[in-house]
C-alpha cells in the first residue's frame, strides 16, 4: 500500500492538464502573482492576490523610453528622490493600473532606476533610442520653445501651421551646443549602467530615421512577451506548396525537440500498411488515387495526436487541414496548434524544385538534374520521374492549395510566414525562434 501511494505521488501531471494550464495562460498567471507579492509584500497576501486577479491588467503595457538628448523624447531636471515619488504616485492611479504607461526619459542614471525597483514599479519594456551625437547636436540647434503652453516644437521635424505660435517661439536657453554636448557626456556615461540593469527587457532603437520608421520598431518590439519560464508543449501546424520545404523543416524541428512529426499522407499510408481497420477503411481510396473521407482522416488523426508521446512531446503537423472546413473539424476535436507558419515560395522556384526531381529505380536514390544530379551517365540513363512531378499535375497540386490558402490565413489569423526561397537552415532558425518566444501581444 506504502508503495503504490508512493508511485501516485511521484506520478506525473496527465499531458491535458499542461494543455489547459497552457491554453489559459495559468503559468504566466501564477508566475506575476509571486513577482507582484514579493515586490509589494502585502501584510494580507489572499486578499493582495484576489484584488490583482479583479484588476486583470497582466498585459497592460509598462514602457520606459530613454535615449540622449533629442533623440526623440523630452527630459526636466528634478530632484531623483522627488521623481520616484511623483511617478510612484502617478503610476499607482487607476488609469495607470487598468491600461499600462509609458515612462519616457527616466531614469537617466542608476540611483533613479533603483529607486524605482525599490518603489516596486518595474517596466516590461525598455526602449532605448540613439543616434550619433553630430545628428543630435544638430537637431537640438532647432528646437523653439513656445512660451505661453511650453510647448516644445522644431524648426525641420514639427514646425507649427498657426502663424501666431511661429511668431512667439524662441529658441531654449539651455541648447547651445556646449549645453549639449555637456548633457551628452552626461547620458554616455549613465548609459552602460542603465543597460545593466534593464538588458533583459531592453532594445536599442536607431532614431536616425524617419519617425514612421521608428514608431513601427518600438511598437513591434513592446508587442513582444518575454520567454517564459512555463512549461511549453509544441503543437505546431506546416502550411505550404508543394515543394515549399515543409517535410525538411518538420523533421529538423522534431528531432531538435523531440517533438513527433506527422505527414498527414504518410500517417494514412501507415494505416493501409498495417492493415487496421481504418486502414482497411482508407485503402480504396489510395487505391484509386481519390481524396480520402474528412471522417477517416480525422479519426485517424485523432487517435494519433491523442497518443501519450503526442500529448507529452508535442508534434509538428504537415498535410492537414487542407481547408477550413477540415480546420474546424481539427478545433472541434479539440486539436488546437499553439504555432502556425505558412510557407511562401515563388511559382517558378516551385516549378524547378519539383519538375526536376528523378528517382533512381535500383537504389531508391533521389536526385535533382540542377541542385544533385546523377554522379554517373549510368545512373543518369536510368532514371526515372514521378508522375506527380509532371508539371500538369504540380499545377493541379498548387491550383487546389491556393484555392484554400487563404481562407486558412484567415482562420489561423495567429499564424507565422516562412520565405520558404532561402538557405534550409536559415528558414529552420526562424521557425525555432517563433516557437521558443511567446505569441505576441494583440494592441486593441
């Protein structure tokens, strides 16, 4: 008895329960509550944990951005004790709290970025901006101050339409050159000990460019969740053209991860192969070359995705769904993917990758008469092209995969884009990278 309680103990969590934590976001959950009662240390950490849980704000965004002067964000001299408590005070209000803030040009040194850790106030992302200090120089030689509003507006990048304003402004007593290059002194040394502290939420944004430029990097990279310590199990989808790659790259992340890697063709193959009775089922129709029932493809589907290596490995699946009806079939038996990538490749790389495959009938050897042709004129004398390499019949592969492709954009409105017309591995370091990072968040 001792020892079959000792084996329940050690039993592992079933593989469903880790999806439904996954899907819901429970680890992450739990995770910023243990971060948020050991910054804040609640005297009541029940009731700490429950007013956190009403406030639901666990993605509402909390940005610092810094950079030198006139980098694109504006400074003000006050005492740094004095700052963390305006800003403690102003980040504590409600709209702050429900809806995230943006912190902009603080801190400037170490001594106000610990004094903000120590005020419990810690930014998910950091932007930091820079540009050479010629540029900067420049550009602080035409700000103009206006002032009745104190308003800051300049005499290239954001001249004011009221002639009224144009005639009022003046320039900044505190912008001569000197001045500035004094401040710049003042940033380059502070910043190696900024960098320091923020480098794991922090991205350097070059603000020598257009503003539209620099707006569509800083919102890209305050979009992105940083990786979570919470367990992850792949559940990945292939979408591509013949020819695309899609095959290569399922079998570089499965055996990289450990994940099981499933052909929608293979796995039905498998099943006539083996003769079981879904495989007696299917058989006619690889037989006849015909499309196989929706149902059998499913059932077949569903009993290997439910299989314990499935649900505790992972999987990356190519060849189904075909369309959206067979996606929502997938949804409906609760087979949810967590990563999606689309494969993109030209027609006319398509055509060459594919048009141009032989098979050697004594060994079973592939070649490719442009990228591996046959080592020997023997060997090339016998080759052999599939019938489905035939153009013809490629160009019935592509013209039923794009009738579908992009409803299945649209369903999968999550899902990743693959230059599938590159280097094998290159292709393969992008895909690792969007399954190892978190999905990024959604601005409403």
């Amino acid at each position: 008895m001792a020892e079959a309680d000792t084996e329940d103990a050690a039993r592992p969590w079933p593989p469903p329960a880790g999806a439904y934590a996954e899907e819901r976001g429970l680890f992450q959950l739990l995770q910023n509550m243990l971060e948020e009662l050991l910054i804040h240390k609640p005297d009541d950490p029940i009731e700490f944990m429950i007013n956190h849980l009403k406030q639901n704000n666990d993605d509402a965004p909390r940005i610092c951005v810094l950079g030198p002067p006139a980098s694109g964000k504006t400074t003000v001299k006050i005492p740094n004790a004095l700052w963390a408590n305006l800003i403690q005070e102003r980040l504590s209000n409600v709209d702050c709290i429900k809806q995230g803030w943006i912190l902009e040009g603080f801190p400037e040194n170490q001594e106000q970025a610990w004094m903000l850790q120590s005020s419990g106030i810690f930014p998910r992302h950091v932007v930091m901006l820079y540009a050479p200090d010629t540029v900067l120089i420049e550009r602080s030689g035409g700000k103009r101050l206006d002032p009745l509003t104190q308003e800051v507006f300049h005499t290239t990048f954001d001249w004011p339409s009221d002639p009224l304003v144009q005639e009022r402004l003046v320039k900044p007593e505190d912008l001569s050159e000197q001045e500035v290059s004094k401040k710049l002194l003042e940033y380059h040394r502070n910043f190696p000990e900024i960098f320091h502290i923020y480098q794991k939420v922090l991205k350097s944004i070059n603000a020598d460019q257009p503003s539209v430029d620099v707006l569509s990097q800083v919102l890209a990279f305050v979009q992105t969740r940083h990786r979570s310590a919470a367990p992850f199990t792949p559940r990945i989808l292939f979408f591509g053209p013949p020819g695309s790659g899609k095959s290569l790259q399922a079998a570089l992340i499965a055996q990289k991860y450990d994940v099981v890697n499933i052909c929608c063709g293979q796995l039905l193959k498998e099943a006539v192969a083996d003769n079981t009775k879904l495989g007696e089922l299917v058989k006619p129709h690889i037989d006849s070359g015909g499309p196989v029932p929706n149902n059998l493809v499913l059932k077949l589907l569903t009993e290997r995705l439910s299989s314990l290596d499935c649900l505790s490995h992972g999987w990356v699946l190519s060849g189904f769904p075909r369309d959206v009806e067979q996606g929502e079939q997938l949804q409906k038996a609760q087979i949810n993917p967590n990563r999606v990538f689309f494969f993109n490749l030209p027609y006319e790389s398509i055509m060459e990758r594919l048009s141009q495959r032989r098979t050697d009938p004594v060994t079973g050897e592939r070649y490719h008469t442009t990228f591996r042709p046959a080592p020997t004129p023997e060997i090339q004398a016998r080759l052999r092209q599939n019938p489905k390499d035939e153009e013809e019949n490629i160009e019935k592969r592509l013209n039923i995969y794009y009738s579908n492709v992009k409803a299945l954009e649209d369903f999968y409105q999550d899902a990743f884009y693959v230059n599938a017309d590159q280097d094998p591995y290159v292709i393969f370091e992008f895909i690792e990278s969007c399954i190892i990072k978190p999905l990024p968040c959604k601005i409403p």
